[in-house]
C-alpha cells in the first residue's frame, strides 16, 4: 500500500531551535488557555525545569518542587558555614549518611553538593567548602519522561494537564493555568516512558513503563498502582490504542496488553525498535501503531497485522503524526543524522485489513528472465552426463591432495616451531610482530605474551636471523624480561636496510630458553622496501 508521497528531508538546522545547556528529554504541545485563537504552548523537559515557550518566545520556566534534606547532612553544611567543624569529621559524617542511603527507612540520600564533596582530594576540600558552603542547600529531582492529559474535554482545542515523570519515581500531573501540582503518586521505580488517556476532571488511565522492566496501570484517585505488567525485556515506547496497550520491546517484539495486564499477542519484528507512535486517522476511524526499526524502516501495525511499511533514508529517532497546516493527517519523523521527514497522507487513501506479512513474499511472484539455452551449455550438459562418476573421482582425488599438502605443512611447522604460539605445555607462548617506518630505518616490534595461567616464563633469548648485506639490526641478539601471565611485552629494536635498490627480505625471529638448541617459536617478517633509499 503506497499511501504516502515522496518524503520531504528537512536539515533541523534550518528550523527554529532554541539553545539550552541541559539535553532535552521531552516535547509537548498543550493549550494552557480557553481562547477561541489561543495559540498552543511547547513544554520542553530539560533536567529539573520545563521551559514554555508562546508564540516563538520563552514564556514561563516551571521547576520541579525540592526534595526533603537529610537532616544530619544540614547539620554538617550549618556548622561548616560557621567554621565550627573540621574537614576530616565532616567527611566521616557525609561518608557515613551515604552507607546508610540503602537501608529501609532510611533518611533522605545526600545532595548533589555533598556527593561532589566527597569526591574531591584533600587539598581541594577546603576551597570548595568555602566556595559553596554559603549557598543554600537543595536536592532535587530530574524529569525522565513527559505526556499531555485532557483536562475536562476531550476536544482538541480543550485545555491539556502535562503529566511528568520524575528521577525521585514520582508521577506529577500540573494544572497548565498557574502550573501548580494537581496529583502526585510514586511508583515502584525509575519511570521511562508514559502515556495517558481519559480527561483528569472526569476518569482517566496512566501507563507507565520503567526502568524495572515493568509497566504500571495507574488509575484517577488511586494512591498507587492498579495493575503490573512484566515484560520479557526493557520496553523501547508504549501507546494506548483503543482499550489495549501496544508496547515495543528491546527483544525486537511488539507486544499487547488489556487494561488488566492480559496479554494478547506478540508479533516478533525484523530489527530492534527504536520509537513508537500512534496513528490516529480521524476521517475513517484508524487507528494504527507506528514503529522505526533500526534497518531504517516504518513499520504500521493495526493489532498484530503488518499494514504498511515505510522506507526512510536514516535510522528514525522520533515520530509524530496529527494535524501540520491544512493537513489533517501527517507523519512527522527525525532521524539520527538530523534531519526531518515529512510524509503527507492522501486524502483518497483507503485501509484495507490484508496483513502484508502473512503468505509469499513479492519476490516468488515474479518471472525471472532466464536466457536461452546455448549450445555450449548444451554440450557441457552432455558431457557431464556421460563422465559425471569420472569427474566426480578426479574431484576427490584432488581434494585429498591438498588435504594431504595441508596436513603436511602443519606436521612441518609444529616439528620446527614456525608457528607464532608456542605448542608446548610449559611454555605456553604467544609472539607477533609490528615494523614501522619508511625506511632507510624500520622499527621492529615484537609483542611477547605469557598465555599460562599461573606460571611464569624466564630465561628467554630473541635471536635474529637475517641477510648482512641488506640489513643491520641494532640488537641482533638479546635477553627478554620475566613474563607474567596475560602481559603483553612489547620488545623493540630498529633494523637499518642498507640496499640501495629498493629490495627486501625476511627477517626470522627465533625464541628459545638458555641453553638449548630448539627454539620455542618462530616468526618470518616481510619487511617492506625501503622508501627513503629508493629516492636517494
């Protein structure tokens, strides 16, 4: 189903954005007024604040409320301000109240002032105590995810509550006029994503998807969670649709839930899920999920079945669908390398319900174009007709050669030590070597590792062989360290290449312990033609 014009690719550079130094969490558009030509506001999530934009313009920054202090730590900063406490003591204090943070019952955890205290040095100690200790000490939360409500009606041009997560586990519903806490309820941990249905004056349902692996059903006038959904794995975004809840899963799943947390189906997907959305066509009652796959892809859900796929040009990071301009229905998408991407529905579109994943793909349908029979292939065709026991014989006996030829080699470098790791069970070695430069001189690297567990490895020599007249090495023959097991050793030397013409030859490297002929292991270098004597 090909419903969508040619997509639009918008740089973000190009729009208007609005510089902050905390990283955005969240965005929402929400009336805060009852004016007929009332424009709505943006409410950007941004660490502790939400800072709302009108008509273009900063409007109106709203903090989260501070969190309670601990008292023992209040203590300790009052008689810091005083000089009436040393660093050490106050140190032990802080050091303390944060051992006890994990305990049940336990007072409030310290603040972020504290925590950067008890990460300094000594000598930096005294200089941040004097630089802070005259401000007044706060503690407060950070804003995680971020939904709209409907206050009373369900129209679009009704007054909306924002409905904010928090890093303290709290859930806060604000009323938009004087932006004063309506409802706060906590849940069992940190929330990471959210979505809201109903009006708050009347009834409505909250769904919250943390950090647990769990999604909670919160519901008007309940003091905690209704219902707990466990997930197979941590949830990637979740949208009401109807009645049900439609949640994508890192385990690259879409999965969905009654209100009561019954699972209905689970449809796998082709990639891991990056964003969800819900699509909302109004005209034709359709509604459909919407999820960017990591393979640069859309993918539209209606239940379980595949409707339609969206290819995209970049992987997409978000996606919004609803009214832009004159259009009722557009899907808004950005992506990972900063672009946008609009994608205008026609109005003359039509849903069907065919699932587009279910029976043979496309491709089987599709008449290959084979060419004509030649009088080669024919021939060919013939002959291996009458010879097919012949040829398969000849491909035998071949292929037992070069399996012989290959046991052969291996047999030879074991009995010889060629190989670069050590074959025997008390010297367990492992050696590679590195040359760089240009040339006329080369430094030679040889990285010696001990692969033993518990023994270490001693009386070892590095002995050089090589060609006189092209090479001269500054340590031909040298002594190597103790090596402790799993130490990588890098040994270096220079090698001076003293041909003219532009030749090279192989160096061999030759460990072995003092005092025996045999070396452990065996290493040919190809060093590279000299650059810097070629041009002279």
């Amino acid at each position: 189903m090909t419903q969508w014009p040619t997509c639009t690719r918008i740089p973000l550079a190009s729009l208007w954005l609005t510089c902050m130094v905390m990283e955005t969490i969240s965005v929402a558009a929400f009336l805060m007024e009852r004016h007929e030509l009332c424009v709505p506001a943006v409410g950007v999530a941004a660490g502790p604040y939400i800072y709302v934009y009108k008509n273009m313009r900063p409007y109106f920054r709203y903090a989260l409320p501070p969190l309670e202090l601990n008292s023992t730590e209040k203590d300790v900063w009052e008689q810091a301000k005083e000089d009436k406490v040393d660093l050490l003591s106050m140190k032990e204090t802080l050091e303390m109240i944060r051992g006890n943070a994990d305990r049940e019952n336990a007072e409030p955890p310290l603040s972020v002032q504290s925590l950067r205290f008890l990460g300094l040095d000594p000598p930096e100690m005294e200089s941040f105590v004097n630089q802070y200790k005259m401000q007044p000490l706060k503690r407060q939360s950070l804003i995680t995810c971020m939904a709209t409500l409907k206050k009373s009606v369900a129209d679009e041009g009704s007054i909306s509550c924002l409905v904010l997560g928090t890093e303290n586990t709290d859930i806060i519903i604000l009323d938009p006029e004087p932006f004063n806490t309506l409802v706060q309820t906590k849940v069992p941990s940190v929330p990471a994503f959210m979505d809201v249905t109903g009006q708050f004056d009347v009834e409505y349902r909250l769904i919250v998807a943390c950090r647990n692996g769990c999604i909670y059903i919160l519901r008007r006038n309940s003091k905690r969670h209704k219902y707990c959904i466990e997930l197979s794995s941590q949830a990637v975004g979740l949208v009401w649709v109807q009645k049900n809840i439609v949640v994508a899963c890192s385990d690259e799943t879409l999965q969905s839930y009654t209100q009561k947390g019954k699972k209905l189906w689970v449809v796998p997907l082709p990639a891991p899920p990056i964003t969800v959305s819900l699509m909302d066509e109004k005209f034709q009652s359709f509604q459909a999920v919407l999820v960017a796959l990591a393979n640069m892809e859309v993918h539209m859900f209606q239940d379980k079945n595949l409707m339609n796929v969206i290819q995209t040009q970049d992987i997409v990071t978000s996606i919004c669908f609803g009214r832009y301009g004159r259009e009722d229905n557009t899907l808004v998408m950005t992506t990972k390398g900063g672009g946008l991407i609009i994608k205008i529905l026609k109005r003359t579109a039509t849903f069907d319900k065919e699932d587009k994943a279910a029976g043979a793909p496309v491709a089987q349908s599709i008449k290959l174009s084979v060419p004509k029979k030649t009088k080669l292939y024919v021939d060919q065709t013939l002959r291996e007709r009458e010879s097919g026991v012949a040829m398969h014989r000849v491909f035998q006996m071949d292929l037992s050669r070069i399996r012989l030829t290959v046991a052969r080699a291996y047999a030879r470098a074991l009995q010889c030590n060629l190989s670069p790791i050590s074959e025997s069970a008390q010297e367990q070695l492992k050696m590679n070597a590195v040359v760089q430069g240009m040339g006329p001189t080369f430094k030679l690297t040889l990285n010696l590792q001990n692969m033993s567990d518990t023994r270490a490895v001693a009386t070892l020599l590095i002995s050089f062989l090589y060609d006189e007249k092209l090479y001269s090495i500054e340590r031909p023959f040298f002594k190597a360290p103790m090596l402790v097991p799993g130490l990588n050793y890098p040994l270096a030397t220079f090698v001076e290449c003293l041909s003219r013409q532009g030749t090279s030859d192989i160096i061999k490297v030759f460990v072995f312990h003092e005092g025996e002929h045999e070396p452990l292991l065996t290493a040919h270098i190809n060093m590279p033609v000299s650059e810097g004597l070629a041009a002279v």
